[in-house]
C-alpha cells in the first residue's frame, strides 16, 4: 500500500484510533506522537506502560488493564509491537501504520539514536536511562541495536502476515518503506483539516 492511497486514507473521518508498528529504531514514536496532533488524540508509547523503573517489566495483568483503559478513547495513536496487548489495540483500532524501512536505514537510526541516548543521558520512561551495555553487547536480549539486527525479518513477516489475515479486515494496513514515503505521509497529514466536534461525535 503506497503512501498515495495512505494519504487518501488519513484525510477520511474514519481515521480515529491508530497503532504504528515496525522495528525497534524506525521511527514509530515520531510518527505516532505527530499523527495523534493531526487526529486530535492522545498518544500512547507502549514502552512507556511496559518499562517501569530500572527496567522492570509491567506486570502482563495490569499491562493489559492500562492498556485497554487507554484503547477505550475515541480517538488515539499508539506505538509499539507488544504481542501481548496487540488483540487489545487492533480490537479497537481502524488503522495500521507500518514502518518497514530497509534494515540498514533502520540500523543507522537506532545506532544513531543510542548513541544520543547514551551520551546525553536522556530520560527515557519512569526514570529509565539507555543503558550504555546497548552500544558494548550483542545479545539481543541486552542490546536494542542487536534486537533490531536480528529481529528485522520477523516484524517484515509478521506484519506483512497480519495485513493478509482476514481476522485483520476490519483494519486499514499502510506500508511504509522508506523515509521519503514517511516525510510525505507526515507532511499530507499535517496539512489535513484540524479535527472537528462534529466529526468527534
């Protein structure tokens, strides 16, 4: 699905609850946090439920009470590839945004990124801070850039799988594949018509 036929998509008053998915470093965040600007809805990083402080993982019962708590709004856009919430967005959701960049843009960016992180020790979520380990380690399970490495594949598979499901019908999946195809997407939703009452209601 072409940026074209997505822009045509976004500017409809169907677009009301929106998941942005994708590897880990693609930009789903950026994208996510702007198209809830555009809708008129509120922005939701799953990152931000799930890591609490010093990493500790959200207990998966209340993970999935936040969260469906949150996919109760009218209109939001939430980020990340939780398999374990996933039923509960796309129950709720009309719209996919898929960021299926090539591995090496992918690459450069979260490389890129953790090396800010690191250096400028930004606050991440509940006091979290990217953990120098990440630049130095290639287990995935203790670096983001090895996860993104290894795990490209599978988020192409599985997204790509999830658009063909016919259990998905009710969602609108749209591709996007390079960064020219998000500076567009992003440009053609800000110039959408701000978000009425009546198109709330």
């Amino acid at each position: 699905m072409g940026v074209a036929w997505a822009r045509g998509v976004l500017g409809s008053a169907i677009v009301r609850r929106v998941s942005v998915v994708g590897n880990s470093g693609s930009g789903k965040s950026t994208l996510a946090r702007e198209l809830a600007a555009v809708i008129g809805g509120t922005h939701l990083e799953l990152d931000s439920v799930f890591h609490q402080p010093g990493w500790a993982p959200l207990d998966a019962d209340e993970f999935r009470r936040v969260v469906a708590d949150a996919a109760r709004g009218e209109r939001w856009v939430m980020d990340g590839n939780y398999s374990a919430v996933r039923p509960i967005v796309w129950d709720r959701a009309d719209t996919v945004v898929w960021l299926d960049l090539p591995r090496r843009v992918v690459m450069r960016q979260i490389v890129a990124r953790t090396v800010r992180r690191v250096v400028t020790r930004e606050e991440l979520w509940n006091g979290n801070r990217e953990p120098f380990g990440n630049l130095l380690r290639w287990d995935p399970q203790e670096s983001v850039i090895s996860w993104a490495w290894h795990n490209h594949a599978k988020y192409r598979d599985r997204y790509a799988a999830a658009a063909a499901d016919p259990a998905n019908a009710h969602l609108t999946f749209i591709r996007l594949s390079s960064r020219r195809d998000i500076t567009r997407f992003l440009a053609e939703s800000a110039a959408r018509p701000p978000v009425s009452s009546a198109d709330s209601a």
